[in-house]
C-alpha cells in the first residue's frame, strides 16, 4: 500500500479515535444524520490534514 492509502485511513479513523464519547453522545442525541454529518465534516479535515502531512514528509524522504 502507498503512503496515501494509510493517510486516508488515518483521516477516517481519527475522528472516532479523538472525538469518541462526543461522536457517539452526538449519534444518540442529534440521530443518525447528525451524527454522520459530524463525521464526515470531522473525516474530511482530518483526511485532508494526513494527506498533506503525508506529502510533505514523503517530497522530504524521498
């Protein structure tokens, strides 16, 4: 796997790593589609930030 499949990955996942209790408190209160849309606001930004940490540490290696 490339450098950028594990930044996505990473993305994805950190929101359910740094936000659990208020991501699933957001879920039982707000439903479904709040809690989904959270995510995904969270994921996009997150994703967004690995991918561009991930480039510029993988333009510095190699």
């Amino acid at each position: 796997m490339d450098w950028h499949w594990y930044a996505i990955i990473a993305g994805l996942v950190a929101p359910w790593i740094t936000l659990n209790a208020s991501l699933r408190n957001t879920f039982k209160e707000g439903g479904a589609v709040t809690g989904l849309s959270v995510w995904a606001g969270m994921a996009l930004s997150t994703t967004l930030i690995a991918l561009l940490i991930g480039w510029i540490i993988h333009k510095l290696i190699g």
